[in-house]
C-alpha cells in the first residue's frame, strides 16, 4: 500500500471558522462533502456501465478519506486518500477523482454562469443540501485540489442557486418562532402559527411530543416557542415545512424580533419575516451534553434491577467528543448506556448501520454493517479521541 496522499482541501472562511481546531460545523460539512463525493462517483459509474443496476460490492470502500490536518486560521481541514489498490498505483483517475473534479465544476458554473455543467449527474443534485447547509452569508468554502492556488467558491448564494436549478425548493438550518396551534399525533407533527400569521407544517421527534402537546393552547393561545431543525424554502425563500429536532419556549428577546438574523439581503437573500439562522453563539454541543447528564443521573440496578450506571470515566471521555458527536449528521448519533458500565453510540448513514461500544476502560469496540450486502468491519480502537472518532464518521471502519 503507498503512502497517502493529498486528495482536497476544504478552505472554510467565515467568523465560527477563524479560530485554530475544527469547530463542528466543518466536521459535519466534512461528512456531507464525502457523501456527496460518493454518489457523484456512484452515478458516473452506473453511466459508464449501462448494463449495470448497481455499483458493485466494495466499490464505496475504495474511497477511503482521513483527515491529514487542519491549519490555523480559516479552518483547512486537508483529506488524503488511503490507497486500497494492492498493485500500489495511486493517484489514478477513478470515479472519485472526476467526481472530485465533476463537483468543483457544477459549483464554478452556478457560480458564474447559474448553469450546471452538461456532464453533472442531475439526479444527485439533491445532495448538495447536506454539503453547504451550516453556511451563512459571508461564510464560503473553496474546494481545492492539491497543488492549486485556488479553486471553487461554495457559499450560501451558490448553494441556493444550485438546488434550485433542478428542484423548487431547497434546505437550510434554521430557528423558528411561532405558536403551536395543531397537533397530527398520528403523522408526528405540528402546525406553527408564525408571528407573521404564516402556518408551518412541522415533523418532529418523538421525544419532543410531550413538550408540543403541553404547548398547545385552544385557540392558538399558547406561549411562544423556538423550534430548531431542517427547514424547507421555496424559490422566494418562503419555509415551507420544518423538520424539528429541538424546541423550546421562547424568551423576550426571541419574541422582540421577528426578522431575518442574517446581515441585510447578503448575496441576494431577501430578509424573511419569522425565519431565522440558528444563532452563531448557540452551543452545538448542548444536546448531547443533556443525554450525559442523563446517563451520569443512572444509579445501579437501572436496568430492571440490574446494569451498572455509566462509569464516570466513559461519561468525562464522552465530554470531551461532545462537539464531534453532535455535528448534525442524518440522523444524529444515539447514546445509550450498556449494562456493564459503558455506553453504546448508534447512527445511520446510507445503507450502512455503525455501532461503538465505549468500554469503562475507555477502549472502543467499533462495528459497520452494510445493509445492503451483509459486509460487516469491526474494529477495537484502545481510546477513541477526536481524530478516530472524525475519521469513522468520514470514510466508516478501516480494516
């Protein structure tokens, strides 16, 4: 196998970028790029074999990502390539490489000349939703390959302009403020009268249900609540729906504004009555420090009289990877506490199912399952810190 090798970097520039590290919102734009990287490749081969249905088995598996570094100021994450060719020739112009290059393109012209590229795959248009969705105005990301000075700009205009050349409506990150004036148990969601009289159609998680229903109200009367999700904007940046993943009441300051939290109409954004970014100040890292606090409330016997409560070690640990495990992948990892002590981390990406076991000794045991083909990798790793834990979330477990 040869040595790594530089495959892209990720220039970040923005004010939550500019400070030395990765904060969380490179690390879930890290997942998404791969992710986008792989269904391009994915496309490209299934046009080049016509008579296929499907990419064959471990064709993923050859794009094998790792974080090199991150260099100070604007955060540079660097990804190179693990070479998985045992005859050693890399690099080599495979499906990823012209996806890499297919995926600079389609974003230089939206940018320049609001047209995608006629070789782009349109159907995995989509995926630009996850890659760019933590952007705000001012914020950019040049993509650039290895040995250039400068490559594509992927703002928050371009992303916009891109998902909308092939759909009516695009996705965004965003805080909603309004009242909650139905409820659709059955279907999981809500309606949110907005402060502008605008209702929204919002789905929800299901441990979110008994907040919603004690803030409903007959006739629309209830208090003022900040739901935070995925929303859904049509071309004249209108929500449409939301899919929520937090809400809370509202304070003063919330319910004095109701404009857009974005600097004006940057990059051709019209300001918004009710919709509004998630605030740059938030703690990323405030969920999932609430689920330790709740694994840290269990004592002995929580397990119908059995199960040791979480070791304080693990939980300490778990503190410590909170920004990386919250990043806003779909859907977010599961923590759960393990009979012996430990804790159980649990997500989903594609066809693939991921476990990690955290032992009390802080050794990790980590299993990747392939639905689609039973291909099952399992790995012990003797601490899991911040570099591996990325390095899993990125490329999946490496044998």
């Amino acid at each position: 196998m040869t040595e790594p090798a530089p495959f892209v970097e990720l220039r970040m520039k923005g004010q939550r970028f500019d400070h030395p590290g990765m904060p969380v919102e490179a690390l879930s734009e890290l997942v998404a790029y791969r992710e986008l990287l792989v269904e391009v490749a994915k496309a490209l081969f299934l046009r080049n074999n016509p008579g296929r249905q499907r990419v064959p088995k471990g064709f993923v598996e050859r794009l094998r990502l790792r974080l090199r570094r991150v260099d100070e100021g604007s955060a540079l994450p660097v990804l190179e390539r693990l070479d998985t060719d045992a005859e050693g020739f890399f690099p080599r112009e495979d499906e990823f490489v012209v996806a890499r290059r297919l995926i600079e393109a389609a974003i230089s012209s939206v940018a320049s000349e609001d047209t995608l590229p006629s070789d782009f795959p349109e159907d995995v248009v989509g995926y630009f939703n996850r890659f760019g969705r933590s952007l705000l105005p001012g914020d950019s990301i040049e993509l650039r390959e290895p040995g250039h000075e400068r490559g594509a700009v992927y703002t928050a205009n371009v992303r916009r302009r891109l998902l909308l050349s092939r759909s009516s409506t695009y996705r965004v990150n965003a805080n909603l403020l309004g009242r909650i004036v139905e409820i659709d148990a059955e279907d999981s969601a809500f309606n949110l009268r907005t402060l502008t009289n605008n209702v929204v159609r919002c789905h929800f998680e299901s441990e979110l249900f008994p907040f919603i229903r004690n803030a409903l109200l007959p006739d629309g009367a209830g208090p003022a609540v900040r739901v935070s999700g995925e929303a859904v904007l049509d071309r004249i940046d209108k929500v449409v729906r939301m899919e929520v993943t937090e809400a809370g009441y509202a304070d003063e300051a919330d319910e004095a504004s109701d404009t857009l939290d974005f600097d004006g109409d940057a990059e051709g954004i019209p300001p918004q009555r009710t919709f509004r970014a998630i605030p740059r100040q938030s703690d990323p890292a405030a969920k999932v420090n609430r689920r330790i606090d709740e694994l840290e409330s269990l004592g002995p016997g929580w397990l119908d009289g059995e199960g040791e409560p979480p070791a304080q070690e693990v939980l300490a640990h778990l503190r410590q990877l909170a920004l990386v495990l919250a990043a806003p992948t779909h859907p977010p990892v599961r923590i759960y506490p393990t009979p012996e002590g430990g804790v159980q981390l649990e997500w989903t990406n594609g066809t693939h199912e991921y476990s990690i076991e955290v032992h009390a000794d802080l050794s990790a045991y980590v299993v990747q399952v392939d639905t689609a083909t039973d291909d099952l990798r399992e790995r012990l790793y003797k601490s899991l810190n911040e570099e591996s834990l990325t390095n899993i979330l990125l490329g999946g477990v490496t044998v």
